[in-house]
C-alpha cells in the first residue's frame, strides 16, 4: 500500500505562483564581439542584434517541464513509502518458574541416557531439560535452584539461551546438601507475585523428602493454588531409598493434585524425556500477537522522473537552433562538481556506500550534457576559426554583469544532489522490528584485592556495581554482557536482555572468588569482543583500578585487532593512580568517563554506548535511507527556474 509521510507538505505546490509573482526577474547581460562593421556582420549572418541586459523567455515546452519537476519534486518531499506487509511477534502471556533440586543425592549414577551410558541424576535432568527450554519460545522462564534453602539463579527472561547456560553450569550441593522443597515453592510464589501474565506454571524436580523447609510443602501448595499457580512435579531417584534419599512420592502427587498439576516419576532420562514432552503437549503455548508493518522509502521515484524529464528537456535544447548568451568563466557549479566525489570518500570509513549504487552511473551523461549547455554558451568557442585566437580576447566585450552562479552552474548542483539522493547514501542500520534503537554493551570489571579499597565509599568494587546498577536501569532491555577478570578473565554472563540478571551477578563480584591473582586485561577486552559479535555489535564499559604495565604489548596488539570502542570508567578520585590509569588507557584508545557524585557519568556512557556501532547478522534489519534529506535542497533549487528570465538560454550566435 503507497503511502505519504508528510501528505502537509502538498501545500507547496502553488509556492512557484508566489516566486513568479513576487521575485524579480533575472536579466541576462550579453557578451559579443566588438568590430565597426556590424551592420554589415548582422546583414550577412541573417541575425539581428540585441542591445544591453535582456530577460529570457522559455516556451510552453519548458514550462510545462518544470511544472512537472517541481510537482516530483514535492511529492518527494512528501516522502511517499510503500507499507510492507506486516511483521508479527509474539508476546508471552504465560510465565514459567523451574524449580530443580541440586541437594547431594543427585550426585547419585543411577539413570541410563540415550547412548545407555550410566550418569548422575543431575546430568540426566541438564541434558532434557536443555531440549525443554529450547522449545518454550513464547514463555518467559526463571530458574530456582535449591538445596538447603532455595536461591533465584535467573529471574524471569524471555533470553532462554542464558536459562540453559546457567542450567549447565549448575553443581550439586551448590545450594546446600539438604532438600527445602517448600520454600522453593514459596520463592517461586514470590516472583510469581511480581509477574503480570496470566498464565502461571511451575515445574519443580526433585529427587528426595522435605528435610530443610520452614514452610512445609503441601501449605506452599495451597498458598499456590490460591493465587492461580499449576505446579507440575517431576519425581527422580528410587522409591525405595530409605533416610535423607527417600522419595516421598505422596507428598509430591499431593502437591501436584493441590493445583491442578501433573505427578510424574523418572527412573531413567527416556522416561524423563518422555515426561517433559507430555507437559510441554499438556501447557500448549499461548501468547499475544503484535504486527510491525515496515516502510519503505520510494521518494526517489518521483525524484527519478524529475531527473529524467529535466536531462530530456536540455538535451532537446542543444538540437535547437541557437540564440544568444553570455560568456561564461571557469563554473563553480563544475568545481563544486569535482569535489563531491572527495567529500563522499572521506565517508567511507564510516560504513558510508550506497543503496543503489547503480544510479551514480547517470552521473557520466549528467556530466556530459552541462558540458554541452556550458561549451554551447562559451562566446570564444563560437568565434573560434573565424577570429584569430590572439584577437578574440582583445574584441569579445561587454562586462558579466550577473552572478556567477546562474541557472547553469544551478541546473549542475541539482543533477549533482539528485543523482547523489536516487542512488541513497546510508551509513547506519535502522532497528529491526521490535528491537530497542541500544547498541549492545560489554561490562569488563577487574575482581582484584585493590578493588575493595575504601577510599571510595563503600568500596571501588562496590561503587563499581552501583554504577553498573544505574547504567542498566538507564539503559533498559539493551542487551548486555558482563566480564570479570583478575589473573584470569571470564564470560560471567553472555549477551543478554535481562538487566536484572546482569545486576545480579555484577553485585555477586568477590576477589575471594576469582581463581587467580593478577592483570590479564587484554584477555578479558578479547573476551567482551567475542560477546559483541555474538550480540551483533556494541562497545565495551572498561572499569578497573590499576592497568598493570606488562599488559602494554597485549592491549596493543588487541587494539590494532578490534575497532570496538572503549570507554574506561576508573572507580578512582583525582591522584596519581587515576592518572597512571588515564595514561594506560591510551594504549587501546579508551574514552574516560571519570567517576562522578551524581549521575553525570551515567548519563554521559548510555548516551555515548547506545549509538555504538552495531552490525549483527539480523535479516530484518536494513540500511536506512538517508538520500531524503537532499530533496528540500533539490526542490529549493528547483524553486529557483520559476523566476522570470531564470533559464539556461538555448546558446550563443555569431
């Protein structure tokens, strides 16, 4: 369907009424040859000379053209589009918590996987829960995971790829050796509590009996059950294990029937496979519907036509016969001509190119038709071989009395600016359909001992998070990874959207948790590089204390590798160990963004990292027309040829 963008700007089509009327009319001053005979010269060529600054009459043939151009031209300014046919996402309506005992009996190898391979129960559940969460596109997941007392290990996300890496790099008696089945159930009711969807699942896996809750299960079930909660439970291990392994299989049937939920029991990963896809069949997939109807630019159309009707028109005009015209000098039209093709290389290095390079071919007949006008005009040029050439300066006379930019030198710039506007320069991606318009961000943090210095309060490292806090609210549903390093450097989290966990993990940050001591920072900017490429493009937020000197030729060579910026947050007041870190930055190129009272620092990075170069492999991604905004020039300088006696005149006369 064709569209306008700015239907209110048809109300300039009667603007060429008001230069006509009001503008006043351009004369034209001859140049012309000098001898005392010229009665005798005109009686000879047939011609009858003109006498001082006349005003150029164009026919109806001209009229009628430019009428037609400058109706294309407005039109284009309207910016007509094309609506595409529409693009669809689907939002969740529904949100769904796993819940999965990591208590020590799952260490236990007593399940068989598919290749007949014994393995622990754990390892059994990872591998078809993966094949779980790969298929619950359209649900928004969080992860529990619990032992002696039950933890959040993802709040609610529609990144599932982060759901299943957590999932993988979960260990047994990480949350303690024990089994708090209830409380589990009552953390997930306390997110559920905070979640707007409708529809609300929890699956919880277990291998054993209640030993650690303060809430016993079946109370949390009914709490569930009143606030519209299924609870589906997946019971894993042997029914006849005695003690703290015991399986207590009614309790579990019982918390399931409370809610309206499904009891299964696994003894092996088939089963267990089996299980999962029955409630994947059971809670089939609901979700909310949005259409994006995309447009897309054809403002060039009319802009084409115009380009075509106008070189037709001049080329008509050099197979008339000729009239009188005035010298012309060296034309700034074609000076300016020459340059452009400088001013558009120097926009290379910023991904600047064309959408529709073809056109810059018209350039070449373009060229070559103002050339003619221009040659066709040139007084000398028509006097040569009858006069000799060492006369003819001496004998043209009569002074150039008008600008030297005139309808000529226009007629050039606008074929210039429109060929340029047709062939669409870009240098940037529009925004897939849905996306946020936020480049993604890589956070590179040093764990180190100095980290926890207090004299920035509480502490640098602590400053550090509160910072990252802020930026990540400033920033909203960008995508973001985060990167700690000491000694060694590490992925903590991947890409993604979730800025809630991102915060979680940041404030988690403890030297006592990284396994070396040290400063091994160009691994770590290597590492946040590989995450941008995975998120399609960004930049990286550096914040450290210290950068150590021996890491000089490594943040080098990374540099001259990778064109990603870089902007150093140090969590340090004005000294001497701020400046030796100013100066380090200056190794891979960094901006400094020094830490502030307020929020001035955060402000100053979200602005600077949400226009971050981005070049993700998306395909609903496209390059963003920018020729547009040549039209109100062109059609400015189209303005101009509805003066009166504003025209390229048909040539000179001997």
């Amino acid at each position: 369907m064709l569209t306008l963008a700015y239907p209110w700007l048809l109300v300039l089509l009667p603007l060429p009424l008001l230069v006509w009327w009001l503008v006043p009319a351009r004369r034209e001053t001859r140049q012309g040859l000098v001898v005392p005979f010229l009665a005798r010269l005109a009686e000879q060529s047939g011609q009858r000379p003109l006498k001082g600054a006349v005003i150029l009459q164009g026919g109806w043939w001209r009229w009628l053209a430019v009428c037609f151009c400058w109706i294309c031209a407005v039109c284009a300014l309207a910016r007509p589009q094309i609506i595409e046919p529409p693009v669809t996402k689907e939002i969740p309506v529904r949100d769904l918590v796993l819940a999965v005992d990591l208590s020590g009996s799952m260490a236990t190898k007593d399940f068989k996987n598919v290749s007949g391979q014994t393995v622990d129960r754990l390892t059994a559940v990872k591998e078809v829960l993966d094949a779980f969460l790969a298929k619950r596109q359209g649900d928004r997941v969080a992860l529990i995971f619990f032992g002696s007392a039950p933890f959040v290990q993802v709040p609610f996300t529609e990144d599932l790829k982060v759901c299943r890496q957590l999932m993988d790099e979960a260990q047994v008696s990480m949350a303690g050796p024990q089994t708090a089945f209830g409380d589990a159930i009552g953390l997930a009711i306390n997110l559920f509590d905070r979640s707007e969807a409708k529809e609300r699942v929890l699956i919880a896996l277990t291998d054993g009996n209640d030993t650690a809750s303060q809430v016993p299960p079946l109370k949390a079930a009914q709490i569930a059950k009143d606030k519209g909660i299924t609870i589906h439970t997946v019971a894993v291990g042997d029914p006849r294990a005695v003690g703290e392994d015991a399986l207590d299989e009614n309790t579990l049937k019982q918390v399931a029937s409370t809610t309206g939920g499904l009891y299964a029991h696994a003894a092996d990963t088939r089963q267990l496979d089996e299980i999962y896809s029955h409630l994947d069949k059971l809670e089939t997939r609901k979700a909310q519907t949005i259409s994006h109807r995309p447009r897309h630019d054809i403002y060039w159309w009319p802009l084409a036509a115009a380009l075509m009707v106008s070189m037709l028109l001049h080329i008509g005009q050099l197979l008339r016969p000729k009239t009188s015209r005035t010298v012309k000098t060296e034309s700034p039209g074609r000076v300016l001509a020459s340059f452009a093709p400088f001013s558009l290389a120097a926009l290379w290095p910023l991904s600047f190119h064309f959408i529709r390079p073809a056109w810059l071919l018209a350039l070449a007949p373009a060229a070559l038709l103002w050339w003619l006008l221009r040659r066709r005009n040139d007084a000398k040029q028509l006097w040569r071989g009858i006069v000799a050439p060492h006369l003819l300066t001496h004998l043209l006379g009569g002074e150039e009395k008008n600008s030297h930019l005139g309808p000529l030198e226009f007629i050039g710039l606008g074929w210039l600016l429109t060929v340029v506007a047709i062939a669409g320069p870009t240098w940037k991606q529009e925004p897939a359909p849905f996306a946020d318009d936020v480049a993604a961000i890589a956070i590179v943090v040093k764990v180190s001992p100095s980290m926890t210095t207090e004299d920035v309060q509480p502490s640098r490292l602590a400053r550090a998070t509160d910072k990252i806090h802020d930026l990540l609210k400033e920033r909203g549903a960008a995508k973001t990874s985060l990167i700690a390093y000491a000694g060694s450097a590490h992925v903590v989290m991947p890409p993604t959207k979730d800025s809630g966990i991102i915060d979680t993990f940041a404030r988690a940050l403890d030297p006592k948790i990284m396994p070396v001591v040290g400063d091994v920072a160009a691994e770590a900017l290597k590492l946040a590089d590989q995450t941008l490429v995975e998120a399609g493009g960004g930049s990286i937020l550096w914040i450290t204390d210290s950068i150590a000197a021996e890491q000089k030729a490594s943040l080098s060579s990374w540099r001259k590798s990778s064109s990603t910026a870089v902007r150093l947050l140090p969590p340090l007041f004005p000294g001497p160990e701020l400046d030796a870190v100013i100066t380090g930055a200056r190794t891979v190129n960094a901006s400094v963004v020094r830490l502030a009272a307020d929020d001035t620092d955060i402000r100053e990075l979200a602005s600077a990292s949400k226009f971050a170069s981005a070049n993700g492999g998306d395909t609903n991604r496209r390059w963003a027309e920018s020729g547009y905004w040549l039209t109100p020039v062109i059609a400015a300088l189209l303005l101009l040829f509805f003066r009166k006696g504003w025209m390229v005149p048909r040539g000179m006369t001997r």
